[in-house]
C-alpha cells in the first residue's frame, strides 16, 4: 500500500484503489508503482482470477496532475518523453497482465484517465458518469494510447467529437456503441465489477489469460503504433506555448484564450 494506492485482496480478486480524492485521483508516482505491484501479484498467483481498478470517493481518474505537468515547460525533450513513456509502459502493462482488469467507473474518467480505463479489458461505469478526452481544453495531445482504443472501439465521427472537442460523453452513449459493457446505478460500479470478477476466477485460468492475448494481439499493433507516436507529439504539446496557456488557464479557471496565441 502506498499512500496514493490501496491495493486489496478479495481472495479471488485484487481490487485496486487510486487514492488521490484531492486531485480527483489524477495519476501519480504512488498510483503507477501500485497498479504495477498489483498486475504482477495478480499474474503471480493463480487464485487470483482478476485485477478491478476504481477511484476513491466516488471518481475514477481525473488523469494527469496539471501542476505536475506544467513542468514539462521546463524539461528538456528527453525529460518529457521520458515522463511520457512511464504512462506508455504502464498502459501495456494493464494489456499485458494476463489476468483480466476490469474498471469500475464513478463520476467520471478524464483525460489519461480515460485512457486507463479503455486499456482495461472490460469496463463497468455508474450511469451518471461521463468520459472527457480534455487534453485539447489545455492545449494538450491524448496519451496513453487513447486514439488508438477509441479509434479501434467507437465510430470516427464521435472520436473526433472527444478528441477535438474535449467534452465529456456519458457512460449510456458508451455503452450503446459498445465501448462499455455495463453500467449500473450510481455507487455501484464498484460491486459490480467486483462481482464479475468473482464470476470470472471460477473459470479457466490458462484459457482465458490465451483469450486475452488473442485479444489484445489483435489490436497490439494499432496500440504499440499509437503508443509510439504519442511521446514525441505529446513531448512537443508539453512545449509548446498552446500548452503553456492551456494549462494556466485549467489551474486558473478560465476559458485558455488560444485565439490569442494565432493574432501573435
């Protein structure tokens, strides 16, 4: 356990806790090295048939930290990809687990947040939650590997929509199109997820840690492309003054005047 991080034995299950309620459980050091303890305990031992991964106090992920990502300004571009990669591995070590992890969404998950959750295998949501591409409300590219799960999950159009538009999408829009399989009322994701993960340690362990792999096999390639080709787009976003302006903005509350930016 660490202080960013509760993870949980359930016997047939880890649940997985980012405990960060200040910060909306944006993403921390804490957070990665527990999430990384966890998929490694979980593909050690065979009792355990699945890893859930839920918020504290009622939110999954509000993704990056901006007052840590500011400081990306003052990297070097070697820093920044370097900080950027840390994400990457984390995401195909939730691909990679061959156990399956399983979100459970209240509120909402935002930004890399929501690029944690699409790299689980199966995604539980509360109805009231919503999903928020908002890296481009802060002068920001998506990480994680976000155009790519999207891209290979929903319709074009509506991926423009998150990505280019930044507004949030609520879970039953997702769950239409597929993207989620199941929302619940309000305040039960979490039990949910967790009961689907009771139901899937009574199954084969060894077939379905095959299945996952054919699974995740089938749309690597697309993944490891888009994971690639995110450090250096994000590495040079983190730079540049949109960024600067965006990010300001978000810390101050006001709308970031990008319009600004073009008249020079």
């Amino acid at each position: 356990m660490s202080d960013t991080c509760d993870i949980i034995d359930r016997g047939t299950h880890l649940l997985v806790v980012n405990r960060n309620p200040a910060r909306r459980n944006a993403l921390s050091a804490g957070f990665y090295a527990g999430l990384r303890r966890a998929l490694a305990q979980a593909a050690a031992q065979p009792r355990l048939g699945a890893v859930v991964l839920t918020g504290a106090e009622g939110f999954f992920c509000a993704g990056g930290d901006l007052t840590l990502l500011i400081q990306g300004q003052h990297m070097t571009e070697a820093e920044r990809r370097d900080a950027i990669e840390d994400l990457q591995s984390l995401i195909r070590s939730v691909m990679d687990c061959p156990r399956p992890v399983i979100a459970a969404v209240e509120g909402g998950a935002a930004g890399a947040g929501f690029s944690l959750a699409m790299a689980c295998d199966l995604i539980v949501a509360a109805e009231d939650a919503t999903f928020t591409a908002a890296y481009v409300n802060a002068g920001l590219i998506p990480d994680g590997g976000l155009t790519g799960s999207l891209t290979a999950a929903l319709p074009p159009a509506l991926v423009a929509e998150l990505c280019l538009g930044g507004q949030p999408v609520p879970a039953p829009r997702l769950q239409a199109l597929g993207a989620i399989n199941a929302t619940t009322p309000p305040g039960q994701a979490q039990a949910a997820a967790e009961a689907l993960a009771a139901r899937l340690a009574q199954g084969p362990a060894q077939a379905q840690a095959a299945i996952k792999a054919l699974i995740v096999g089938a749309r690597r390639a697309l993944m490891d492309r888009q994971l690639a080709a995110e450090v250096p787009a994000m590495a040079r976003a983190l730079a540049a003054p949109e960024a600067a302006e965006g990010i300001a903005g978000f810390l101050a509350k006001r709308p970031a005047d990008f319009a600004a930016l073009r008249r020079g």
